[in-house]
C-alpha cells in the first residue's frame, strides 16, 4: 500500500530527521549514515526508533 505523498512529504526519520522513502512496506531513511527502515502497518507508518529495523 502507497502512503499519500504529501503525508510522505512532511515525515521524517526520528532519529537524525532525514527525509523518508517508501520501499514496498516500509520508510527507509535516506541519511546513509542512518539507513533506519521503519514499518507501515495497515497503512499506517510506526515511526518508533524501537521498531526500526537497522541498515
């Protein structure tokens, strides 16, 4: 499922607050030096660092 792009627009990594790219069922954060990989489920994104599935 495709998140909205204005929704996408105004997310951001809570860890480093780089911007997010969807990649099927998840938001990758696109600081390399971050690379967090962040769960959306039921459409919905868990921005959680907990969650987060490291690079």
């Amino acid at each position: 499922m495709s998140l909205d792009a204005q929704l996408l627009a105004i997310l951001a990594c809570p860890q480093c607050k780089s911007a997010l790219n969807q990649e099927a069922d998840k938001l990758v954060c696109q600081n390399p030096s971050c690379g967090l990989r962040f769960p959306v489920r039921d459409g919905i994104p868990v921005m959680l660092i907990e969650e987060a599935e490291k690079p």
